[in-house]
C-alpha cells in the first residue's frame, strides 16, 4: 500500500478553506476602523469663554494689577478669547502690573479628537520653546499638578526705563481640548514673583476655562 | 460539478498567502495608529514654583 504524499490532513484543509475569510475581514476592519475613529473624532470646536478677566477673582486681580483700568478683550474668533488688563494710572507706591488671558480650543479632525489636535500644537509649542528657538533666550519649568500639562517661560531679567527690575512669566496650560495661557509683567518685580502669579492666576481660572 | 481535491501544497500556499495578508493588515492597522496619536508633551526641567502669598512686587529701587 502506498501512501499518497501531496494529500493533505484534514485540519490543513480546514484551514485552507477559512483563510480567505479570515484575511478578508481583516483587511476590512482595517478602513471600518479608521471610518469609525474618524467619525467619533470629529467634532466641532466648543466656544471659549467670553468674559476671561471676569474668572479671577476679585481680590487676586486687585494685587496683581493695582488701579486696573477697563478690561480689553479683543473681537476673537469663536473659538479663541483674549483679555487684557493692566494698570492704568500707575502709582510709585503701588507698581504696575499688565495680566493677559488667553484661551485656545481645538476641534477634531480626521481621526484625531480634540483632545489629541490640542496636544499636538501644546506639545509642538514647548518643545520650541524648549529648543531656544524663541526671539529672546527663555526659561523653561513645568509645573506639575496644573491641568494636564503646564509650564512656565520667563525671559532673562530686564528692568525698565528707570532701572526698576521688571518681572515677566508666561504659563501655558493644556487641559482637554483647551490651551490656556497667562501673561504677567510686573514693575518693580521678579521673574520668580511674575512665576508665582501667572501660575495663580492660572490655577484661578482653569475651572472656569475647562 | 465536484471540487477538486486540494493538494498538500496548495492548501500551504493559500494559507501562506492569506497569513501574509492578515500581517497586512496588522501593519497597516499600526500605522494607522501611529499615524493619528499627538506628538508626547516634552518634559521640561522641573522648578520651584511657589504659590503667591503676597503682592507681586518688590520696593522700587
């Protein structure tokens, strides 16, 4: 009796006959899958808040910005809101000090959720002024604990016209879809008081913000 | 009409072929997932940042 060699076993020929389904649905749930992500991604942007200067509060605006005059906010896009207020009659006993809120949202995109397109420009913006790849030389520092990722630039100390050290910090703080940054100069200050009161500010503001 | 009986060869090169294409589509699945995940936040030195406990400003020089 000879045994015929290029038959194959029984399970071999299973095999065989579900491969093709196999292989077939895996290569549909590969576009079913990104349909479905890019669906879920996309969405559009949500409002940023229209009073800014209004979320902090009273009393720590009234130290940072003493005689503050009317805030400013600039006519913005429905997704991006801006305010500044600073000192309006400055007073030699009392400083000045100039506070700028600003709020970013981002909306989704092809399989990318708003969340995601936020940390892409945060990220991409740190890791600039990371490099040094800004105008004036900066500092860098995060600061943990603050929405999802923060940190802190200061510029190298200055002083003003008068010789007064000036005192200047910008935080940037992302958190969602939301990238919230505050920009704080104060006269006569330092860079570690102007540090402390932007990240307060921020911390003030973030709940209304999210 | 029957089918014909398959070889032991072609049962592995239908097998081999369709074992190729699920890696396929593994690999593009990957892609695409790297592909559409942010940049990762880079990490910056971390510093004292203390709260601010007082008025911001120091006396005038």
């Amino acid at each position: 009796m000879t045994v015929d060699a290029s038959a194959p076993a029984p399970g071999l020929v299973r095999l065989a006959r579900w491969a093709p389904a196999v292989s077939g649905l895996a290569l549909a749930l590969v576009p079913l899958l990104g349909v479905v992500a890019a669906t879920f991604a996309r969405s559009g942007v949500r409002a940023a808040p229209g009073d800014l200067c209004g979320l902090v509060p009273a009393g720590l605006l009234g130290r940072l910005v003493p005689t503050p005059g009317a805030p400013q906010r600039e006519p913005s896009r429905v997704d991006l809101a801006r305010c500044m207020v600073s000192t309006d009659r400055p007073q030699p006993s009392a400083g000045y000090g100039a506070l700028v809120l600003e709020v970013e949202r981002h909306g989704g995109a092809t399989l990318q959720s708003p969340a995601d397109r936020a940390q892409d420009w945060y990220a991409g913006l740190k890791r600039t002024r990371l490099e040094g790849r800004g105008v004036k030389p900066q500092r860098v520092v995060d600061v943990p604990g603050l929405g999802d990722d923060a940190y802190v630039t200061t510029d190298e100390p200055s002083a003003d016209r008068d010789g007064d050290p000036r005192g200047f910090a910008i935080a940037t703080v992302l958190a969602g879809d939301t990238v919230l940054t505050v920009s704080y100069t104060a006269e006569p200050s330092t860079d570690a008081l102007a540090t402390a009161a932007a990240v307060s500010v921020a911390r003030a503001v973030l709940g209304g913000v999210r | 009409m029957t089918r014909p009986a398959m070889t032991r060869r072609r049962a592995w090169t239908i097998l081999t072929v369709h074992a190729g294409l699920v890696a396929l589509a593994v690999v593009l699945a990957a892609l695409l997932w790297l592909w559409t995940r942010p940049e990762r936040v880079p990490a910056a030195p971390a510093g004292p940042v203390a709260e601010l406990t007082a008025d911001p400003f120091v006396s005038p020089r």
